[in-house]
C-alpha cells in the first residue's frame, strides 16, 4: 500500500487483501498470476464500499507463489507490511481479507498488534493450524461447498477451534468453488460488508450483514425451487436480497462430497505507494476512499 503524498492527512484505517498461491514453489510471483488478478476485484468492491471513509485498500503481490512449509514465507511479508503501515501512520485498525493461502497467511499473522479483524476466503486451513492469534479480533470464515481445491471441512474445524478462542463466523455458500467467480458478487460482498462491519460503519440491513457481524454458522443457499429449503425450520430461513433471490439459513457445516488435494495448486499496477521498504516484489495496490 503506498505512502500517501507528503501533506496527505493521516489515514484512519487499512485493508490488506491478500492473494492465494501453492503449498511448495519458490518461484516469484507474477501480477499476471491468476491468484493475484483475482483479488482485483475483490478490493474494487472493497474499496467502493468504504469509498470516502478516509481507509486506505491495498493488494499486496507476495515475494513467492508458496506457502513452503516451516519457512510460511508469506508470514514474513505481512509482518513487514503491517509494521511498514504503524511506523508511517500510528496505530491505524487494520482489517486483513485472504483468499486461500493468503488466507491461510492473514489468519496466521492476525495476532499482529494493529489487526482488528480478518477474514479468510476458501481459506487453506489445515489440521493443526494455530488459533492462539486470534483472540480479540472480528473472524470470518467463509468456504464454498463445490471447493475441491482447499477443504471446507477443514475450515468449519479450525473455526470450532478458534471458538475456544472468541467469537466466529462461519458462512458456507452453497456451490461456491474456490477461484470464487461462481457467485462471484455475493464474494465479494461478503468482503466488503465484513469489512465496513469491522470499521464500525454503516451496513445495509440483511441476512449477509448478519452473518458478516454474527459468531454463528450461515448457509447461503442459491435461487431454488422451493422444494431446497424443504425440511428445514421456517424461523431459520431468511431472504438475502443479493444477486437475485438467494436465502440464508442458520444450520451446521457439510462437509464436502470428496477430500480435496493436501493444499491449493494454484493486476493492476500499483496506484500509490502505503508499502515501502517491504520485500523485493511484494508490491501494493492502494486507494483511498
């Protein structure tokens, strides 16, 4: 994210939205990578939603597609930037948004003392990942159902640990797969409405909002027949208003028809600089209001 021009006033917030990647490669990332583009849009809806609030989005570009085992190489990079953003503009609130690995990277760093919140996207979650961090911060958690790449189960596993923790809330949407374009305006909606419900500000009134804002588990259910809902209890059932008729209900997690792969396989140029003296390649996006 970029420095704001001297004389700029001082931020009143950020948002890091973080890009997925692999298990294992040391190979550079590239801002033509597909994980990388993906996010564009998801911090466009993002930063239309806080347009005028005076917080800044960045997109940052990892230094390697990889998670790397021990190494968790993109743990360093968001250590840095996250310090990079305190000592140029004070204790500003930081909401962290990842998908898939960067998911993975901005719930493990969301024990940095600037972080008030972070949400995870069809995040990679696997046995064993800690929770510790996250006591004391808004959580959201938030998986497709046709995801094969990364593993809902695994995901609504580490949300009922982390509960131990603090509050969590877990949304499961129905058909969503893990590069979240089908649905892809009810995803990235969920990333906005998170992100304005973190910052304390306005939100439309919802079943979406209420899910973003709750610490229970939400199914987003698509337009149906009306025999989908059958079975279920009437009080748990509530219109969404997004994309075209969509229902949310109160239920438990599913977990997924057959075990996805161990971890994920597998933009726009920087419009300021809030990041610097990050990593070689670790760019940022950002823009204000």
């Amino acid at each position: 994210m970029a420095t704001a021009p001297p004389g700029t006033p001082g931020i009143l917030g950020a948002v890091v939205v973080v890009h997925g990647g692999q298990s294992l490669s040391t190979e550079p990332t590239s801002a033509i990578q597909l994980s990388v583009l993906r996010m564009v849009p998801v911090a466009r809806a993002i930063r239309h939603a806080l347009r005028g609030s005076g917080i800044v989005v960045g997109r940052p570009r990892l230094r390697l597609r990889g998670w790397n085992g021990a190494d968790a190489s993109p743990v360093d990079d968001l250590t840095a930037l996250l310090d990079g953003i305190g000592q140029r503009h004070g204790p500003v609130p930081i909401v962290l948004i990842g998908h898939s690995m960067g998911g993975r990277a901005a719930l493990r760093v969301a024990g940095h003392p600037l972080v008030s919140a972070v949400a995870g996207l069809a995040p990679w979650v696997p046995p064993g990942e800690p929770v510790g961090q996250l006591a004391g911060r808004r959580v959201l958690l938030a998986h497709g159902t046709a995801d094969r790449v990364t593993s809902p189960a695994e995901t609504w596993a580490y949300a009922d640990r982390a509960r131990g923790i603090g509050p969590v809330a877990t949304i499961e949407v129905h058909h969503g797969e893990h590069a979240l374009l089908r649905r892809a305006r009810l995803w990235h909606r969920i990333a906005a409405d998170f992100t304005r419900i973190s910052f304390a500000l306005p939100t439309r009134d919802g079943a979406l909002t209420d899910a973003c804002a709750g610490a229970g588990h939400t199914v987003l259910l698509p337009a149906g027949p009306p025999g989908l809902l059958a079975g279920l209890p009437a009080r748990h059932t509530r219109s969404c208003g997004i994309t075209g008729p969509a229902t949310a209900t109160r239920s438990s997690p599913t977990a997924p028809a057959a075990p996805p792969p161990a971890g994920p396989a597998e933009g726009e140029p920087p419009t300021h600089a809030l990041g610097r003296g990050l990593p070689h390649r670790a760019e940022l996006s950002a823009g204000a209001g």
